[in-house]
C-alpha cells in the first residue's frame, strides 16, 4: 500500500518551506492566471470546489514549467451578505465568522496542491484592503463619477437592502426566491459607469472571450442610434427629452409614454386626482421583470396621468401615459408613441382609444385605414415641409432641421445604466462621505482613511446596525468643524472585486493603491477563469475600473483580461454538486480515501474543463487505478533505448503539450495513459520515466515530485523545465507497426470468437506484394476523386484487371481501408514474425499470399491480413 496523504503533505510542506511559487519580477515572459476569488463560506469545500481551483492550477504549473514567471494568487471576496446573514444565524461577528472560513478555505486550499503564491493573499474585509475602497470611492467623487440621487429601487424585505437589476429575478430576490420584491425611493450612491459605455463597447473587440459572454455585455451595453428631441410639458418651460430612432413619424406622434417608475412621474401626478392609481399601477408593473414587460405576448397596459406635452414640430397637444411596456432602461425613460406606425403603440392606442395618424404610405399606394400599424418603409404624408421624402432620407433631414432649431439633435443611448453601489448593511466598506448641515456633502479627507467599520454593533434588529451606532454616526465635520453626521450604507461587494486582482501585484504596498510599475509588469490578466454568471456584473464592472485607472494613469493598459475561461459544473446526479442542494462529496473524504491527486486525475479526465461533469464513484476508483499503475512503473524492467522508444517518447510529449495549452486536459490524460501502458509492454528507461514524470507535473504534482525524488533528482520538478520534444525522432512508421500488431490480434480474436474453437494453429497471410503500390496510387487518386470509374483508369494493370476493380469499389465506400501508412510486404512480413502471439496458445504460421493456394489468401490487404484457424 502506498500512503498517497504522507506522500502528499510532505511535498506541500516542501512546497511551502522552499517558497516555491513566490512570484518574483524577473526578465522572464510574465504569465497572470487567476480564479475569481471566492466567498469564503463556512462550509468548507467540495468536489466541485476542487475542479474549478484545479483547472487554473494545471495551467499555471505547465506554464511555469515552460519557462514564464508566473503570478498565480488567490484572495477572499470577504465582505457582503452572505456571510452577515451566515453569522447572525450562527449568533456570532461576520468578521469572526468570515476569518474562520478563510482559515479553513486556505487550509483545504493547501490540501489540493494548488500552486498559489500565499504571500500575496488577501481579503476584502481587512482594513489595508478596503481603505482602498474608500480611495477610490474619494477619486470617483473628485471627478463626478460617483454620486448621489433619489431612485426608485429594488428593495428586498427580507434581506432589509437594496437589490440591483441583475439580482431581481422574476420580480423575486436572488437569495430569497419566494420573497416579492418591493420598490422603494432612496438616495443612493451611484458610479457613473455610463460615461464609458462607448468604450465598454468598443473595448470587446479586441478581448479572447467567449463570444457568448462578448454579446451578453453588448446587448447589456445596448447602444442604438437616433434622434434626441425635446417635448415641452404644457403650461411650463420645462423640456421633456424623448430618444427616438424613427424621427420621421414625429409629425404622427399622438401621445408619450413614460416608464411608470421614472421619478418624474410621481412629481407630476403629486396632489392630483392621479396620484393613489398611479401609484398602484407602479407597483403592479414593477415587479415584472423586463423580459415579460417588454415581450410581445404581454398585454399593453398604462393610464393617463392627467398631463400634456407639446410637439415642437406641430405645436399640439399630446396626452401622457405611463405604460407597462416602457422601460427606464431605454432612452431617457421616456416614449414618443406613434401608433399608425409601431405595432405596441397600435395595440394601445386601440385599447385607450387614441387619435391614430398615418405619416408614412407605400409609395403608389394610399392608406386609410389600419387593421395593423405600418411599419415597412415608405414616402411621408402629412408632415408639412417634409411631405413627400424618403422615410429613411427624412430622419436625416428632421433631425438636421432639429438641430438647426435646437429642438433636438442626434444622439447615441444606451440601455446600460449607472451602478448603484450603496447598500444598508453591515458587512462592507463604509462609504467615506460625511454629512454636515452647513457645508453639505464632504468626503472625508484621504488622510483619514480608512473609515473603519465598528466592530460592535448591535445585530437582529430592524435595519442597518450602523444606522444607530452612535459612536460612529456623529463625527465632526472635516471642514467646519461642527456636528456631522456619516454616511452608514456602504459599498456594494462588486466594488470590492472590481479592482482585487490590481491589489495582488503589490498587496503589501501600504502608501499607495499599488505601485503603477508593478502593475503594468504583471497586468493584464492572461487567463481568468470563473463561470457565465459574472457576464454583466462582475466582469463589465472590473473594466470599467480598469478604464478608469488609466484615465488617473495609474496604468497604461484600459483592459483587464486578455483571455476569459468559463469552466464546465461538476454535476452529482445530474444536479450541479452544492451545499443546498444536499448532494456534496467533500475534499476530505475524497483525499483520506484515495488522496488528492486521484481527484485532481479524476476531475480533470471525465470532460473538458470548460464542460459540465458528472461525478462517478466507479470513476474515481479507476483513476485511483490509473495513479498505482503510473507509480509501479517504477518497479518495471529497464530497456535500453530504441529508437521506436524514441518515437514514442517524443510524440507524447509533443501531443501532450499542445493538449495542455489548449485546455484539453481530458486528451492529454489519455495520451499520458497510452504512453504508460506503452511502457508497461515495452520497458522503459530513465529518461522515458522523467518524462513521464514531468508530463503529469501539472495534473497529479504529488506524484510527480514523488516519482522525481525516486528517479535520484534533489530538486522539486514543479520548478523544472517542461520536456522538449525533436521533430527528427517522431516516425510514424513506428505508430503503424504497433496499430498493425494490435489490428492482427484483434482480427484473430474475432474469428476464434466465430468460430468458437480452441485454435491448434492459426495461419496468417500477408498480402500480394503488387497490392502495396496499388493502394498507394489509390490513395493519390482518392484525393482528387470518387469517382472509381476515374480512379480505376489511373491505377489500371494488364493482370489484375478484375480484382483491381474490386478493390477500388470497396475502398470508394469506404476509404479508412486504406492504412495511414502503408508498409511493404516485407516489413510486415518482419514486423508479424518478430510479434509475440504467445497469447493465443496456438502453432503460428505467417504466409505470404502468393505462396499459398488457400482462397483466404486473397482477401489479405496491406495493413490487414487474412486468418485461417484450425
Ligand atoms: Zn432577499
Ligand atoms: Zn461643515
């Protein structure tokens, strides 16, 4: 029995005593590989835990051994409410609850063999890191790009904060799926991450990202062109602006739709006969989600507000609505309605009985009336000077007129909207902002950071704790120095992982965010990995950071991952393996039983990584299998080297290197085990087994080290050089001399198990040597045609006439008859009589086919003999 735990927490040790993955700068090509840094929860890990660490671990080991100063970190997405709520639960402080968790995580982390560099760790709940925060928060304010405004949120009752779009899924919370959400008014702190719409967009184009997440974050980006034009509210000289990508129907626009939860909308109905259905209407609406509200099988609902704008173009009277179908996300929250010409405006119109103008007809054609809007092209009709253009030529010239008039002008939207980051719990960065009622607004000064949380609070009661924690609420006020009061929401955790991976490159640094030349050393990131979820939050808000850090040239680079890798779920009967769904296999036991690297083995050879995989008790026992085969070759005879051993040693590690790069764990997995068993029949030598070893470094490293340290090497092999292959020593030949053996066996099997008899004597027969040169002309031929009428003109002799068009028919149908590479007679003939065929218990007689009178004889092929049993 082999102790695969000693064997694997000596080499962790080892690991860890001789710093072996500390990242240095160096002269060497640099290589970032990062996981999302995960939430530390206290449950510990599980099997699926241990797939997604290990597939960015494989990676940065073989790149390491190739020769690239690696930086591979990790850290803890510490702050937020996962671990608040886990803490009141367990009636004890998030941050002792949160520290705990990290200690185990890091501990499990250490078990699985990962090849982290813990010396730059880091969590987002220490002070070090998120006084880090609060600067940044302090530079976003000095340039406007975060600030506050009355909004109308999502607010989720049971967790008593605010949620943001993407976390309000069926009009119900993310974490609570059965709790409604609600909307509430709140001043909120927003980043103005709208200001870098256009170069979140354009920035995509040169990313290697999956191209699914790539249009998740355009269509979340959602840029249109059109025509800004500004609607006056009647009675006033206020501008209402309305976006519009069909300014030429303006002249048929009969009435505006808000979004109901736009903030105007409440002001004008305030004190009105309106107010209490407005209101209602608001509250029906907003807790669909967006998908329902703007679909077409939703019916179109709205109400009257009791208000009126003025086209600027004819001057008349238009009623407002506010309408279920309009979002806030889309233009300015605000529609100009056409119903002659958009089918939802149509069907509205319709219900509501609104006045239906027709601005647009078919060229020879006149409307009069509608069953259905138009919307196909077509010339204008009752739009003053305009009448008679173009419909497409006539959105140029209305809006050129707008311009000229300044009534409106061209404009780009977006759908995408600023990030709402305050949150009114606990468990995050306090917002650095202090509240004074002579001067107003003041960030609190940068030598003042960090705004520390206060450790004790009161927990269970109704709302923020840290609203009613006096000691921390009343402060003097940084300028006047009179009462003030301070900011109690704080961040939202995205903040805290917008900008991690920066913090990484020089996480001690405790003047500066980090030092710019490190950064632009080690950054961008070369391959992140993590899963789809994060398409519109994490990853769109990480960019923005990026983009923002350069503009305070703190960095000369405006992305922060050059290539994104979504890894595959691990699945336990056919549900994605988690605590909550009740269908986990632990780390520990996994590694008691088997050790950790049957697991990394048996993680990494079911699927691809970036595929789902499907846990298997019969699947981990046969890796387990595969690692005792790999350690026992040691045991094996030693050869001396041939150069068919030569062949076999250089395509493997040719094949397996291009496998690895690739991603392609699985293969490379399966190469590595073919060149096992190789060895297992052949014999090995010294260097076959420390290229064995070297191969299966970055999968199964325990081992790895472990056979190294037995092969007399003192040095660890995480830090050796990764094995070359030479091109000159790869023969195919030698590939076709093993296939050709195993394919006669196989025949041989086959026909004992017809015939079913205990054979005294099995005869083969090789091939007529003229079919050798034949089918290498056939093989030229086939790729030009298949045709065998052609093919058989081209290969055609005076006396095989017949058979050679037999031949040429069946290797038509089917083309894989033709070996790979075709030998010769007498090779084979060489290659059969020095095989071993002792298996079969039976008299041996290799023949060629000329030389016997058997019928059999004939149907023998190149590459494929024909066999007689007796
Ligand atoms: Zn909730
Ligand atoms: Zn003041």
């Amino acid at each position: 029995m082999i102790n695969f735990q000693k064997i694997e927490s000596k080499w962790q040790n080892k690991w860890e005593s001789k710093k072996a993955f500390q990242a240095k700068k160096s002269k060497k090509k640099k290589f970032y590989c990062l996981e999302m840094y995960p939430y530390p929860s206290g449950e510990g890990l599980h099997m699926g835990h241990v797939c997604n660490y290990v597939i960015g671990d494989v990676y940065t080991r073989f790149k390491r051994m190739n020769n690239f100063n690696v930086l591979y970190p990790m850290g803890y997405d510490s702050f937020g409410l996962p671990a608040e709520n886990a803490a009141i639960k367990h009636k004890t402080h998030p941050k002792i609850y949160t520290e705990k968790a990290i200690k185990n995580f890091i501990k499990q982390q250490k078990q699985m063999g990962l090849s982290y560099d813990w010396s730059r760790t880091l969590a987002s709940h220490k002070e070090d890191y998120y006084k880090w925060d609060q600067w940044i928060f302090l530079q976003l304010y000095k340039k406007g790009l975060a600030y506050k405004k009355k909004a109308a949120v999502n607010w989720c009752p049971e967790c008593k904060t605010v949620l943001a779009n993407e976390q309000v899924i069926n009009g119900k919370c993310w974490r609570h799926t059965s709790t409604e959400v609600e909307i509430k008014e709140l001043n909120q702190w927003f980043f103005k991450i709208t200001d870098y719409a256009e170069q979140l967009l354009n920035g995509l184009n040169k990313l290697s990202w999956p191209e699914e997440i790539k249009t998740i974050q355009r269509n979340w980006i959602g840029q249109s062109s059109g025509t800004l034009i500004n609607f006056r509210l009647k009675d006033t000289n206020e501008n209402l602006p309305v976006f519009t990508t069909r300014i030429d129907t303006i002249y048929g626009v009969t009435f505006l739709v808000f979004a109901p939860e736009h903030p105007k909308v409440l002001e004008l109905v305030k004190g009105t006969k309106y107010e209490s259905k407005v209101k209602e209407f608001i509250k029906k609406v907003i807790i669909k989600d967006k998908f329902t509200r703007t679909s077409e099988e939703t019916e179109k609902e709205g109400l009257f507000i009791g208000k009126y704008a003025i086209n600027p173009l004819t001057n008349e009277e238009i009623p407002i609505y506010i309408g279920n179908f309009v979002l806030l996300e889309y233009g300015y929250g605000l529609v100009m309605a056409v119903p002659a010409h958009d089918q939802r405006d149509f069907e509205f119109a319709k219900k509501y009985n609104i006045l239906i103008k027709i601005v647009i007809t078919p060229k020879h054609k006149t409307l009069n009336e509608l069953h259905q809007a138009y919307i196909e092209d077509g010339i204008l009709i009752n739009s003053k000077q305009f009448n008679g253009l173009d419909n497409k030529k006539a959105i140029e010239e209305i809006t050129k007129y707008l311009n000229k008039t300044k009534l409106g002008n061209y404009s780009t939207q977006y759908k995408l909207r600023d990030w709402l980051i305050s949150r009114q719990r606990y468990w995050g960065c306090p917002i650095p902002i202090i509240y004074c009622d002579n001067c107003g607004i003041v960030p609190v000064p940068e030598k003042n950071l960090p705004v520390k949380l206060p450790e004790k609070v009161q927990f269970g009661k109704e709302g923020n704790p840290l609203a009613t924690n006096k000691q921390f609420v009343n402060v003097k006020c940084p300028k006047c120095k009179g009462k003030a009061l301070r900011e109690t929401d704080t961040m939202d955790t995205f903040i805290d992982s917008s900008w991690y991976f920066f913090r990484y490159c020089d996480n001690k640094n405790k003047k500066k965010l980090f030092d710019s030349s490190k950064v632009n050393y080690w950054m961008p990131i070369d391959t992140y990995i993590g899963g789809k979820e994060h398409a519109t939050g994490h990853l769109l808000y990480c960019r923005f950071m990026t983009k923002f850090f350069k503009d305070l040239k703190l960095t000369k680079f405006d992305e922060p991952i050059l290539k994104l890798f979504n890894q595959g779920m691990l699945h336990k009967d056919n549900v994605v393996m988690s605590k909550s769904k009740g269908n986990i296999v632990t780390q520990e036991e996994i590694a008691k039983k088997y050790g950790i690297d049957t697991a990394r083995f048996f993680l990494m050879f079911i699927a691809s990584p970036d595929k789902d995989k499907e846990w298997s008790t019969t699947g981990i026992e046969s890796s387990y299998k595969s690692i005792f085969k790999i350690y026992n070759l040691l045991n094996e005879k030693q050869v001396k080297n041939t150069p068919e051993l030569e062949n076999k040693i250089n395509k493997t590690i040719k094949e397996v290197t291009y496998e690895i790069e690739n991603f392609n764990y699985n293969i490379a997995l399966i190469k590595i085990m073919d060149y096992v068993s190789y060895l297992y029949k052949k014999g090995c030598t010294k260097y076959s087994l420390e290229v064995l070893a070297k191969l299966i470094a970055p999968l199964t490293p325990h081992l790895a080290e472990e056979l190294w340290n037995k092969l007399n090497h003192k040095t660890l092999i995480s830090l050796e050089t990764w094995p070359k292959y030479d091109a000159k020593k790869i023969n195919e030949k030698y590939e076709m001399q093993d296939l050709f053996i195993e394919q006669t066996k196989k025949d041989i099997y086959n026909i004992i198990n017809l015939v079913n008899i205990k054979p005294k004597k099995i005869k083969i027969f090789i091939s007529e040597s003229w079919k050798y040169d034949l089918f290498k002309k056939i093989k030229k031929e086939i790729e030009l045609t298949r045709n065998p009428g052609e093919i058989i003109k081209k290969v055609m002799d005076k006396v095989h006439g017949k058979e050679i068009a037999q031949i040429v028919n069946s290797i038509v149908k089917d083309p894989s008859k033709i070996p790979e590479v075709i030998l010769d007679q007498k090779t084979e003939l060489l290659i059969l009589k020095q095989a071993n065929f002792k298996e079969f218990n039976a008299e041996i007689d290799i023949i060629l086919a000329e030389n016997s009178t058997e019928n059999k004889a004939k149907n023998s092929i190149p590459g494929k003999v024909a066999i007689l049993v007796e």
